[in-house]
C-alpha cells in the first residue's frame, strides 16, 4: 500500500532568485495556533515562558527562543512555530495544529522591502517596522502574515492553497524592483 | 526654431523622432511639443467638434489642444499631451481627430456648420424618425466624437502599483516645494517630494529668476543635491500627485519608462502609488489662463508662460515676430526675455491703460486683441485700441488673462476655494484636505520670494504638528514684487471666442446656455460641455463661469465653481488596475489533488476561488455526460473518490463551544454526542438561509464545522461577529482549519472496503455508524474520519494533514479503481446529491427559508438562534410561498432546464401565470430520465400535480409531474448502510 | 417653443437670437395642491406625470441645489428592463416602454440608446440563473436572448477569452437595453413639466413638514413656508434626514457609488457590458468616453466621493475582462450617494401620516426607473392607489416579511447588497 | 481612509469589511415583539455626521472593530474593538 508522502506548498514553484533578492520556501516544523481561554492571557503567557521561553507577544510582535517563534497572528492568538507546543499550554489555551495551514516564504535581498511596497498595504520599512515586527495584512488579494525576520529578510505566509499565487505576485514584483535597477 | 546657447536641453544629444510619417531632430530634455515648434510644426491637432486647426497652447499637462497618438497595437497610447511626452530616439507620433490627414481634415466642414451647432444643440433634434437615432443619427456622432483611438488590442506593457508613506508628502517641486522639502529634510523629517516634471524645479525653469543671485534652476539644482544626500528624503520625478482621499491618503502616477525608447527593458511603463502621508504641502504652483477673443484659438496663440518656458527651458522661438497679449505685469517678462534672447518681438498689448511702460517694444496700453487671421496657423492679429484698430503681423502669440492657483487637490474632498478679488483667483480653503497646507503659488503667492516663503513656513507648521522641531530656515533672496493684474475674460466683440479650446466651447455658448436657463455653473457645465474635455477646464473654467457671471448679472463669487474631481491629471486604466490581467484579479486556490486532476485531463471549474475537476475523462468517452454517468455509477455501484478538501472546516473550541453552536445554527448541538456529527442550518438575522453543513464534535468542548465552499469566509466573519459582536463572554476560540486538512470523500458500497488497509485499524460498522466521527490512523498519520454522505451512498470523508494530501489522493484512487469505481468529479457529485433531493446554493440562493426549503422543522422551538425571529414574520411562512420539490419530466424524454419557470399545465407563459421555477436538473443515469430541484408554490402539497416547465430562451416546454424532492432511496437505508 | 431640426437650422440661420428659458424660475406660492420634495429625476418625472397625466397643475418641485443636481446627474447612464423577481419586473418592463417613447413625449432628446446589455455569466450555475432572469424577462413581454460562448466572443470579440480568471460561460443579452444622455432626462422633465405649469423651484430647501392630526399640511423652507395638500418625498440620497422632519425612520443606508470615464475614445464598444463577477460595467459614451463603474465603497456616507481601494477594484475588473481598454485614461471619478434598502429594490408608497409619500430605496439602480417611478408615484399620489405595475414596493414588506424583492440573492438586511 | 485597528494600528480600509451601524451589537431578545426586531434589522438613523458603525479586520487580525465616524467628512472619530464596546 505504501506509505503516505509529504509535499510541502511551494515544492516546484520555489526558490526563486531575480537580481539580488531570493525566495525561498521555510520549513518550519510544527505550527500551532494559541489562543488563550476567557481570562487565561497571562497563564497561557507563564506556561509558554516556562515550556518554551518564549511570551506570548505583544500584538504585531514576535518572540523567539532558539528556533522557536511565536509570531503574533491575530486579536486573540499566535503561532507557535518551530516547537512543538508543551501539554502544559492547554490548560490555559486552545492549540489548534496549524503545521499544514501555511505556505511561508523568505523574501531576502536588498530589494525586499520595495517588493513588499508593492503588495502590502503596510509600512514595511526598517524604520517603521523594525527585525521582529510581524503585521497580518494583506498580501496581494490574499490575507496573509509578513514578517521581519532580518534587515533585509521577511517571512510572508499565505494559506497554502494560495501559495501558487503569492509566488507568481512575488516573482512580478522582484522583476519589476530589479528592472528599475 | 532653436536659439543657440539657451535652454536646458543637452545639445550633445541629438536625437530622431517622427510626426505623422515625418522625421525631425530634437534634444535630449526636449518634449515633443518643444521639438515640434523647434522644428517649426504649428498644427499639430484638430479640436473636438469643429476640427479646427489646433497648435500648443501650454508647456504642461494641462494642454488641451496637442494631443497625440504614440505606439501602434497594444502599445498604442492615445490623447498623449505633446507637452509632457519626453522626447526619446525614435519616438512616433501621429495626430489624431483627423480624416483623411491633419492638414486637409473632411470633418472641418463641422467649422462651416457651426451657427447650428451650438450649445445643446443635439437636445433639440435627431428625434425623428425614432428608429433614425441608433441607426443614423448615433453612429454618425460617435464617428466623428472621441479624439484618438484604442487599438482593440490588449494592452501588452506591464504596468505596477504600489504603497508608500511618509511624515511630509510635499506635492511639487518648485520653489516653494523644494523650500519646504528642504526645511523639513533639515529636521529629520521623512519626507516625499514628488513632481510632475521629469525635472525638479518648477516654473524655476521655465522663467528668468534668480535665487540667491544665482539663475533659479541652478539654485534648484543645489536644493537638490542637498536633497539626494538625505536618506530621509525621497525623490520621486515624473510623479503626478493625482487624488487627495482620506486621511492623508493620496494617487499619484509615475511615469517611469515613457521617456525611454526601450520603454524600460522590464520596468514598468508605469506605477501608481498610493502615497499615506502625516502631513502634506502643496506647491502645486499655478495655471496661466487665456484670454477669450475672436478666432484665439489657431495656432501659434498660446499661454505667454509657455512662450518663456519653450524660450527659456527649451532653447525654442515659437514664432520670428511675437506679440504678447496680456492684463498683468507678468506678460511682460515674455516681452523682455524675448528681446533678451534676441527674438522680434513684433508688440506687447496690455489691456489696462496704467499698465507700465516696457522699453524697446512697440507697447499698447489698453489694447485689446480683438481677432486673428491665418491659415493653419497664426499670421496676424487685429488689436482694438484707442482711436481704432491695428493690424499687426506675427506668427505667435503670447497671452496671458493671469494665473488661477492649482487649487484642484484641496476640492478633491469636497473643498470649495475662495475668490479672491485682488488676484481676481481662486484659492484654497485652509483645511480642505485635513493636514494639508497649500504654499505658493498655489496659494495665490505669486512671487518667488512670496514662494519660497510659504514653503519654509508650511513646512515649519506641519514639523511642529509631528512633533519635530525645526531650525528657522533662512530664506534665500529673491524677487518680491506682487502681481497686478486688471481682469480681462472676454475680448467684446463678433465672432466666437474660444474658452474651452478642446470642446469647441465659445463665449457665446455660455451666454446661450444663461438664455436659456442654464444659469446654474453647474447646468451651464454639462449643457455646454465647458471644463469636461481632457483638461478638466484648468484652462478655461474660471473665464467661462466669469462669462456666466456677467451674463447672469452676479459676481463670481456667487456663480460659484464646478467641483474639481480626481484624477489631477488623467491616469491610465492599467495602472489604476495594474496586475489584474489573466489571473492576477483574483488568487487562484488549488487543492492538493490540484496536479493529479490535471494529469488525468480533468476540466476544471471554478468553485469561489478553488478550482475543482469538473469530470475525469476516459479514453473512449466523447462527451462529458458518458464520463459523468460513469462516475455516478461508481458511487452508486462500487466506490467513487472525491476531493472535498474545499470545503470550510472551523475549529470551534472552548467551554462555551456548544452555546455557540446552538446560537447560529437552527438546530441543537449542545445536545450531540463526542464522536457524532449533525447536519445544521445557519440563518442570517434576516431569517434567511445563510449556509448549511455539517458539524462534528471531538470532544466536550471541540468541534469542527463544515461550511459550502462558496461561503466558507462569509461564515467565518459570521461567527466571529456572534462571538466578539454579541457574546464577548463566552469562552470560545475559532480557527479556520480548512488549509490545514486534505479531505476526501470516498463514497459507495465499497468504501470501507478501500479505507480498510489505510486506517490501521479496519472499519467496524458497529463502532462507525451513520453519522458519526473521529481519530484514525492513515497509515502511520494522524487524521480524522467522518461518516457522513452527500451521495446517498455509503459514505466516509477522510481527512489528512494537507501535506499528506496528494498521496492520499493518489493511494485512494488507485484502491478505488481496483475495486471498480475511481475518481469523481463536481458533474457527477451533482448528479448524485440531485437524485437525493440534497441542496446547494441553486437552493438556499439567499432569498429561501428553511420552511421553503422543508426544513422548518429544524428550526429549533427550544432556543434562541441567529435568525429565528425573523424567520417568523408571517410572510416568511405563509402559504403561497414557493417550496422545494421534484419534478420529473412526464414523457421519458422530457427535457428539463435550470432557469425554466413553472406553470399550471393549462395556463399561459406569462409573468401574472408564474408559479415558481427550476434550480437543478440533470440526467439520472440511477433512474434513466431527468430529475430536476424547483421551486413551486405550495409545492409540497402538488406533488402528483402536471406543471408544465417553459424555457422562453431556450424554447422548450416540459410537462412535468410534481414529486417529492428526494428521487431515490427515499428511506435513506444506502447511507445508513 | 418645440423644438426639431427645422428649429434648430431657423435659429441658426438668424443668429440664434430665438431661444427661450428651457423652464421659468418662479418664486414659490404660499400654496400648492401638491409638493414634490425634490427635484431630482424621479421628482422631475413625477410632477411631470402628475400634470400630463391627471391633469393637475398647482404643483411646486422644491429643490435645494439645481434641478438634476442629485444622482441623475451622475450615474453610468444605464437603461434597462433585465429584473426577474416579481414587483421589479413588472415595473421595469413599464419603464422602459416609456424611455421608448420619451423622446417625442417630451419633445427633448434624451439620447436613449437601445445598444443592448450583455450580462456575462462564468459557471452552469450562473448561466442557469441568467436563464431564470431572462425566462421571467420573456415572461413579463420584454426581450432577452441567452448568448453562448461563440456568440459572445462574435458580438464582443475584444472580452478576455483566454485567460479570464472566471472564464466567459456566456452572457444574457437584452437588445432593448441601453443608455441615456442622464442630464437630458432631467431637463427634459423639467422642461415637460414646467410646460404644463408645474412651478420648479430650485435653491429652495425644504427645513420642515408641518403635520397637524395625523394629516400633512405643507413644508416649511429656507424661501418661508409652503401649505400643500399633499406632499411627496423624492430625494434619493437625503431620504432619512427628510422622512426625520416627518418624524419617520426608513430603511435606508446611504452609501457611495463611484463611477468613472475616460477621455474621448474612437467608438470601441458599442453594448454596455456588465460583468458580475468583477462588480464591473461599462459602456461608451456618445461624446466617445468608456463610462464605468462598479461596486459601493461600502460604508455608511453622504460624501459623494469614494476611496481608492474601490477605484482600483473597478480598475482591476476592468483590465481582467477587456485588457484592450489598459491605455484608455479615466479622466474624472466622482461618487453620488445612494439609499440602500435592505433588499436592494425601491420603496414607493403612502406613509401613516395622510397625504404624504415617500419614494426612496432606489440602491444603485435608480437611472433607468425614472420615467416609470414618476409616472407610477404620480398615479399613486393622484388617484390613491398604487399603479398595476408598482404593488409591491411596500415600506412594510421588511416588517412583514412579505414581498421581499431581493434580486440579488444577498438577503433583507442591510449592507450585503 | 485610514482606520486604526485597536489592536494592529492605523491600517488601510481596504483590509476592513463593513458591516453597518453598530446597533447590530444591541441584539433585542427574541420575545422584544415585532417593532424591535424590525429596528434591529430594518430601521436606521442613518446620521448625515457623526455615527458608530460596525468593521471586521477580515484582511487582518480578524477583530470586529467599532468606529465613531463621520459621515459627511469620513473623519474618525475613534475606535474600539466591539468585544470591548459591549463588554
């Protein structure tokens, strides 16, 4: 019968390079969607910091520890990316396994943040939006989670079944940063 | 004709272009405009309605008249404005409005035509005979209105867009923008400068001033490298700040490669930006305006500002003998730069008779141009003055009535601007666009100084509104004598007088349209098309509603103005909707079987964003009902396999899951069973069906619900809003699931069969009942079974985490083939879910209730939900309403159609007679007739009853009897196994 | 004065010295049998109704800006009869029967033009709901015509038939569908309706209704109060602030349209298309500008001007369904504000206070109703009764739940149409 | 226009839904007779200034999000998130 196997939501459509910015596909491991139960934001806060070393972040921000992140996704939850998540956390929030929910690219290069001007309605500069800024915004048409994993890197996370698109919305933009030179 | 040592250009750089088939030489820096009057080219366009010889009136984007075709196919622009194209080697031009050539142009007969065709004059004919209007009268007017020509191609040039944001967007880059760019650059302010022209500088480069003693645009030159050195500030050229909207929000266009032969070798032609600013300046600096007199309108008249830029910035005499015509000092200055440059200039007429003397020119004070004469082109004008007329020859004409401020931003919020009797001008409204202030000319400042002052200052108040502090600028000398001017609309006198150049709108067309009733700004506008030609009236609107003013007998002030709308200036579809050809309009969503399905030669269909195989074909099978009827019969027969990864899955837990549950959909979960599923029926508050589905709960607190495809997203905003909107007490936690999981339906009498093998443990009956739920091992994966069934079958959805998905799908099919049966697609599972009577959106359609849908009952009588009240107003429940049924056609080979509408068997196909109408229909290859899913009135009760079906568009009449909607297996006993 | 080509070439001949006022100004009596609160298109077309029609006279239309200032002044100048619930189709199809002939009742050349609509549809289901639509269109008299793929791309060839992102199915063609000159209609009305003695009154807002008993007696106005038997309200885009002074609530949102047009173009398109899946529509107007639009902005707003995500929508539908249009530039936006009911159709009816009306609701469609809202308001207010094809544009279908005429699938409440 | 999410900040509106005047919070309970519901559904103010109505951050966080505006300015107000405004 043989065994089921995995394919991840950009296989053959990344990495990408154009000019001096890449694309490519993050494996990240486990994602895991948390949203504290009524009244139990700061326990949920405590157990993570005691399971991952990580809070639970401040909106529009990112905590990481090692290669843990927890990535601010929306008014009452994170992911959790890179671990997965300790028991301990549902006592006081609901995990939902979000592992194959998402496509996430890295955009590097000199140019990310212009290509980023191109499709998200957001302020995506440095000064704006500092290493370990996140924003659920739009990217394109879709909704979709950006961010600031370097000075020129982000992560940019659509639904998976979207990920065809957001690379061929990426691909247009790079190409239209590059030819502007 | 160029002027040697003059001008801006890079004479280094000779470059070749040609206009209507003839080639010419030009300089880098040059315009088209600006090439074409050094290349001695005076006509180079007919107007609107009349197709009169028409040159260049302006140096801008405001041009009215110089209008141009560029490229040819998908590249073919047309309506370009000579006087911003940027001239590049090998540049085309061709002139447009004309037939057979520019020269000679049949429609001029229009010219001759005239005295009938004034204002609204077409309101007053054409309507007889009636049927003449679209077969004669139409046609000949949409041939001989428009100016250029789309090619019909599709556009082939890439165009992009995309966000930008800054403390301070300073909108111009003359002297008062660059003043207020610098001060705030100074002050660390993140700034935006951006300027229509390809060039920075403003009228600095188009006029004699100096700055600081140093010629403007050489002291423009130093304010911008000072600017290029900082990192806060950015330059964007060749940018039109085109639309003021909300809260700082505003379009701008930048024209990145129009100036490039290889236009742009992968960049785009050209971006629209969305520019969100803290703040803004605008230096949009002002508008010369014409003066209307006879025949103003031939070529070689233009705006005495366009003469001393083609002078100064572009090295060009537009004309050997010039005259200059104006009602303000600042006509004077074409005079002397003129003379300076050492052209003839052939008079200077100043309407007032204080008007200063200027020195070496033939001078009228108090003259009034009253005609003109020439050919195709300018060759004399009549001035009136004291004592009588004077003719006096020249090929070009400078005039000048003043400037109007460019106050065309601060109205795109519905500001209206002040008149100000002293410059005899509009002017902005403080607060018109909040956060915006308006500096310089723009402003009515009509100095440099005047400028450069209201820049600095503008740019102080707004730091201080961001909380920066800013270092008292010091502002650079410069000339600081007001501007004086008498107002001179219209020249008195017989003949027409052009107002709106492009529109062939004249002096008496605005005092006809006060004749008759058009006294309103706004009535005269649209009765006699003043100010809606491609400038948007820049050039002409304020003369035209003083005409009216004075032909109405009241002030300007209380004539008031038409309303400035955005754009600015006119922006290109593609840029506006850059991106959205082919499938960039909308994302497209795969499921994981996406390539699989390709690979099989499965058509696909859309599905909201999804794409879902339609059918799989075999080889053999010639059309899709041979390919559907097969796989119908896998289901029925054997086992089918289908993907229905597409459909909404929300993960719905929390201690008060169940209450929610209970609150949106009509029916009962908090009653279900861990490890059961339910189907549900979800309202709008308008007591509506909104969506159907089912719903699984894995544990006391957890659930997962199934939504359409269609309304995935429309139910996830809906809970959310009963869950923060209506019950923020409740503890409960949504999470769309849907991506996470691949999902699939493996239904008929072999389903277990082919899930046997991959769950690690096989399927007891027993333990999986109808309708029940829970956690399974796919081969060694952790993932989630559901016995549920949308064919009527036996009926399994498996679920994997989507990775997993392909290879399920693959593995899955491969057991079902090996057992007879194989994939499926959306015609079959159609097919099958009609031969159940089960609905979908042809159903709940958004105007059904449960009780039209048979499914009152369900509405719960023991709680509250969403809807439910509304569901009880008597007109949602009262007899007469069309309800679901069955119909089936009463011969075998009745022909049934969706869309069709129902009558009595005896009564006539007309609207009053009509009784409800068809849904769903399709060929059951189970029961060997056509089914079909209606609506009817009072259907439940006619079951039995002969309606007849009517296909007005198709032309096809079906008796049909009335039946229950539920075709097959009435009992259910397949599904329940 | 009538007007015609002869006219037209007198007047020429002799300097056009001839013309007269299209209508008076007069100043507002202390008076009239009927008050009309708008002077709008449909308030136009109902004074103009009531005098033709019912022989009335002692009518004032009390404007507070310029006549046709409100949405018939910007609109996309659509006319058609394609509505398939019952309530609309009769009413439209009654419409449209007197846009036929309007250019000779009102001696005015209002520019109908019967190009045809083509409604484009990209699924089996949406070409089955378009057959629903133009059965009942067939059913109800008026013509319509279900278009396949290669009958399409033959009357349309320029569409997108490559690479579409929801790929052209098909379309529903209504031949008796087309545009109107907008600004013509209101003057045409204006003048029809001043002809016949109706006093136009503009600069005149309304600031009152004066209700004594149950029973309406006149207005009160910036030009001083007016008594009036009856009293209508037809002011489309202010419907709540005025049914407010009558101490009435409606169901009604206001909301922005924006629509869009071009610079003068060479004829390019010569139907109006409508393509649903985009909130997109289009025609090309006489003067030679492609005239478009699209969806709301959707939210709540008297401003008359939009935002820029709507615009770019509008664009972006417009370059995905015909990418030929790309170099053509949209030379003005503008925004007009419209009564949103919660069905998405229009309310004409008697209100609980005796002698005053309401005529409101007309959502994004208001155009092409304005002969037939006029002349079935003007029955109503006339004779008492509503007009065979105008039963059922109820204020209390919502309440009732009765009759709820929700031509687009989207439900009775507000904000989803 | 600009509209700040309580929790994401200042956004652009074309991240936003809208749903309409934020007496959609004020559910009536279901025995509140006819002319309550018809209200709650049907019936509106519809203000020419200042009004509160009703956003979700669909292209966001997913917050429903209460915004005090105007409607001839389109000027905001201020903004809460609706769980707040109802708690």
């Amino acid at each position: 019968m043989g065994n089921l196997v995995a394919k991840s939501p950009c296989k053959g459509l990344l990495p990408l390079s154009v000019g001096a910015m890449s694309a490519s596909e993050v494996e990240t491991g486990a994602m895991t969607m948390l949203s504290p139960r009524k009244g139990q934001d700061g326990a949920l806060d405590e157990a993570m910091r005691a399971v991952h070393g990580l809070g639970y972040p401040a909106p529009s921000g990112v905590e990481s520890a090692g290669e843990a992140r927890a990535i601010w996704f929306g008014h009452s939850s994170v992911l959790l990316v890179g671990a997965e998540p300790g028991q301990r956390l549902e006592e006081h929030g609901v995990l939902v396994d979000q592992s194959d929910a998402w496509a996430v690219v890295r955009l590097d290069g000199p140019g990310a943040e212009d290509v980023l001007a191109r499709l998200v309605p957001v302020d995506v500069r440095l000064c704006a939006f500092p290493v370990g800024s996140t924003a659920r915004s739009k990217i394109g048409h879709m909704s979709g989670s950006v961010t600031r994993v370097g000075e020129a890197s982000f992560w940019l996370m659509v639904f998976r079944s979207m990920a065809e698109t957001l690379v061929h919305d990426l691909k247009s933009a790079m190409e239209a940063v590059a030819a502007r030179g | 004709m160029r002027i040697e040592g003059k001008g801006l250009i890079a004479r280094d750089h000779r470059v070749s272009f040609t206009f209507d088939g003839v080639r010419y030489s030009g300089f880098q820096g040059d315009t088209l405009a600006s090439a074409l009057l050094a290349n001695g080219v005076r006509l180079v366009a007919r107007s609107f309605k009349y197709h009169r010889p028409r040159g260049i009136l302006t140096a801008g984007s405001e041009e009215p008249n110089a209008l141009v075709t560029i490229g040819t196919g998908g590249r073919q622009d047309p309506n370009v404005r000579a006087t911003v194209q940027e001239l590049y080697d090998g540049l085309e031009a061709r002139s447009q409005n004309r037939w057979p050539s520019l020269n000679h142009d049949l429609l001029s007969v229009n010219d001759l035509a005239a005295p009938f065709f004034g204002a609204g004059f077409y309101y007053k004919t054409f309507m007889w005979p009636r049927a003449f209007w679209e077969k004669l009268y139409e046609p000949m007017i949409r041939k001989a209105a428009g100016l250029g020509a789309l090619s019909g191609e599709d556009n082939a040039d890439r165009y992009e867009r995309a966000f930008a944001f800054c403390d301070l967007l300073v909108i111009g880059a003359g002297p008062a923008g660059l003043m207020a760019a610098l001060v705030a650059g100074r002050a660390g302010a993140d700034v935006i400068l951006a300027d229509e022209d390809a060039r920075i500088g403003g009228r600095l480069l188009a006029e004699t001033y100096e700055i600081d003693g140093k010629p403007g645009h050489v002291w423009a030159e130093e304010v911008l490298a000072e600017l290029r050195a900082m990192d806060n500030v950015r330059l964007m050229t060749r940018t039109t700040v085109a639309g003021a909207y909300d809260h700082g929000t505003f379009a701008a266009l930048e024209r990145v490669s129009h100036h490039r032969a290889d236009r742009g070798a992968g960049a785009p032609l050209e971006c629209f930006w969305r520019i969100v600013a803290r703040r803004s300046v605008l230096a949009a600096g002002a508008l010369e305006r014409p003066v209307a007199f006879r025949d103003n309108d031939r070529p070689g008249i233009m705006t005495a500002g366009a003469v001393r830029a083609y002078l100064n910035r572009w090295g060009v005499a537009p004309g050997k003998a010039v005259t200059v015509f104006g009602n303000n000092d600042d006509a004077h200055r074409t005079a002397r730069d003129l003379m300076a440059a050492g052209v003839h200039v052939a008079g200077l007429i100043d309407s007032r008779h204080d008007a200063p003397e200027v020195q070496g020119v033939h001078m009228i004070r108090g003259g009034q141009v009253c005609g003109s004469t020439g050919r195709r082109s300018l060759e004399a004008i009549t001035v009136r003055r004291a004592g009588g007329e004077e003719r006096i020859q020249t090929d070009c004409l400078a005039m000048s009535g003043g400037w109007n401020p460019s106050v065309h931003l601060t109205c795109h919020m519905n500001g209206r601007p002040a008149w100000r009797r002293d410059i005899a001008s509009f002017v902005p409204v403080a607060g018109a666009i909040p956060g915006l202030r308006a500096a310089g000319a723009c402003n009515g400042a009509f100095s440099t100084a005047g400028c450069l002052r209201e820049g600095a200052a503008a740019a102080v108040e707004a730091l201080e509104d961001l909380g920066l502090k800013a270092s008292e600028p010091t502002l650079p000398a410069a000339d600081d004598t007001p501007y004086a001017l008498e107002p001179l609309w219209a020249v008195p006198g017989k003949g027409r007088a052009w107002l709106d150049f492009q529109n062939d709108v004249t002096v008496k067309d605005v005092k006809q349209a006060a004749v008759e009733n058009f006294r309103s700004v706004e009535h005269m506008k649209r009765y006699t098309t003043q100010g809606m030609a491609t400038d948007q009236g820049k050039n002409s609107n304020v003369a035209a509603l003083a005409v009216l003013a004075d032909a109405t007998g009241r002030g300007i002030p209380e004539t008031g103005t038409t309303t400035f709308r955005p754009p600015y200036s006119p922006i290109a579809i593609a840029a506006l909707g850059a991106g959205a050809e082919g499938k960039g309009f909308q994302p497209q969503r795969f499921t994981t079987s996406h390539a699989a399905t390709v690979a099989r030669g499965a058509p696909l269909i859309e599905a909201g964003l999804w794409y879902r195989p339609s059918y799989f074909p075999k080889p053999g099978e010639t059309d899709w009902r041979q390919s559907c009827d097969r796989e119908v019969g896998y289901v029925r027969n054997a086992v089918g396999v289908a993907d229905v990864s597409t459909l909404g899955k929300i993960d719905i837990q929390g201690a008060d899951a169940a209450k929610l549950l209970d609150f949106v959909y009509t029916n009962m979960f908090s009653t279900l069973k861990v490890g059961r599923v339910r189907y549900g029926l979800m309202l709008r508050e308008d007591g509506h069906v909104m969506d159907d589905g089912t719903t699984a709960r894995l544990g006391e607190d957890h659930y997962v619900m199934t939504t359409t495809t269609a309304a995935a997203g429309e139910v996830m905003k809906h809970l959310e809003f009963a869950t923060q909107g209506l019950h923020p007490e409740w503890d409960v936690s949504l999470c769309s699931v849907t991506e996470h999981w691949a999902q699939f339906a493996v239904a008929g009498p072999k389903a277990r069969e082919v899930l046997n093998g991959l769950l690690d443990t096989p399927l007891d009956p027993q333990d999986w009942p109808f309708m029940s739920c829970g956690a399974v091992s796919v081969l060694g994966v952790a993932g989630r079974l559901f016995r549920i069934s949308f064919s009527g079958e036996e009926g399994y959805e498996i679920a994997v985490p989507a990775r997993y998905g392909a290879s399920l799908f693959d593995i899955l099919v491969k057991r079902a083939e090996g057992l007879g049966g194989g994939p499926y697609g959306m015609e079959a599972l159609n097919v099958l879910r009609i031969e159940k009577g089960f609905i979908t959106h042809s159903e709940i359609h958004g105007r059904t209730t449960a009780y039209d849908i048979g499914m009152g009952g369900m509405v719960s009588a023991r709680k509250d939900c969403i809807g439910k009240t509304m569901s009880q107003r008597p007109g949602l429940e009262e007899p007469g309403r069309e309800c679901l049924v069955g119909l089936k056609p009463v011969g075998p080979d009745g022909r049934l159609l969706a869309g069709a509408h129902l009558y009595r068997k005896e009564a006539e196909a007309k609207r009053t007679n009509d009784q409800g109408y068809v849904t769903s229909v399709c060929h059951s290859p189970t029961l060997g007739h056509m089914i079909g899913l209606a609506f009817l009135a009072d259907g439940p009760e006619r079951h039995g009853e002969i309606v007849k079906m009517v296909d007005g568009l198709r032309g096809v009449t079906t008796l049909c009897e009335v039946v229950n909607p539920v075709f097959f297996d009435a009992d259910g006993g397949r599904m329940r196994g | 004065m009538r007007f015609s080509g002869l006219r037209v070439l007198k007047e020429g001949l002799t300097g056009n010295k001839g013309w007269q006022p299209h209508w008076r100004d007069p100043e507002p009596k202390p008076e009239y049998d009927i008050v009309i609160i708008g002077g709008g298109g449909h308030g136009l077309s109902t004074a103009y109704y009531l005098a033709r029609d019912h022989g009335l006279k002692n009518i004032a239309v009390l404007e507070r800006g310029y006549i046709g200032g409100g949405n018939i002044g910007r609109n996309t100048t659509i006319v058609r009869a394609n509505y398939f619930l019952q309530g609309n189709s009769e009413f439209y199809s009654h419409s449209l029967k007197l846009w036929e002939g309007l250019e000779e009742d009102l001696n005015y050349n209002v520019m109908h033009s019967q190009r045809g609509i083509i409604n484009l549809f990209h699924s089996d289901g949406q070409r089955d709901a378009a057959a629903r639509r133009g059965n009942m269109m067939i059913s109800q008299g008026d013509d319509a015509i279900l278009l396949g793929r290669e009958e399409l791309r033959k009357m349309v060839p320029f569409l997108n038939f490559d690479d579409l992102r929801f790929p052209l199915y098909g379309g529903l063609y209504h031949p008796r569908g087309g545009t109107a000159r907008h600004d013509a209609v209101a003057w045409g009305y204006a003048r029809g309706a001043d002809t016949r003695g109706v006093d136009l009154i503009q600069n005149c807002e309304v600031t009152g209704i004066d209700i004594e008993n149950g029973q309406v007696r006149g207005v009160q106005t910036v030009r001083g109060p007016i008594r009036a038997r009856k009293v209508a309200m037809v002011v489309a885009g202010r419907s709540s602030q005025v049914a407010a002074m009558a101490g009435m609530r409606l169901p009604i949102e206001s909301h922005i349209l924006q629509a869009f047009v071009t610079e003068g173009l060479k004829p390019v398109i010569d139907h109006v298309i409508t393509f649903g899946m985009g909130h997109f529509y289009i025609s090309q107007s006489d003067k030679g500008g492609l005239v478009f639009g699209g969806d709301l902005d959707f939210y709540a707003s008297y401003a008359a001007r939009g935002n820029l995500p709507t615009v770019e929508h509008v664009m972006e539908a417009g370059m995905a369904l015909m990418p030929m249009i790309g170099k053509a530039r949209v030379l003005r936006s503008w925004g007009g504000i419209m009564d949103m009911s919660p069905d998405g159709s229009p309310i004409i009816d008697r209100t609980h206070i005796d002698g005053l009306y309401v005529n409101c609701g007309w959502n994004y469609g208001g155009f092409k109703a304005v002969p037939g809202s006029g002349n079935v308001f003007a029955h109503l207010i006339a004779t008492g009764n509503y007009h065979p094809a105008a039963t059922r544009f109820r204020l209390d279908r919502f309440r009732t739940g009765r009759g709820i005429i929700d031509e687009e699938g989207k439900g009775s409440q507000h904000n989803l149409h | 226009m600009r509209i700040t999410c309580p929790h994401c900040g200042e956004r652009d509106h074309r991240e936003f839904y809208y749903k309409g005047h934020a007496l959609a919070l004020e559910r009536p309970s279901p025995d509140a007779g006819e002319a309550a519901w018809d209200d709650y559904v049907h019936q509106r103010e519809n203000p020419a200034g200042v009004t509160r109505d009703l956003w979700y951050h669909e292209g966001g966080c997913g917050a429903w999000v209460v915004v005090s505006r105007n409607t001839l300015t389109h000027e905001v107000l201020g903004t809460q998130a609706a769980s707040e405004a109802r708690a």
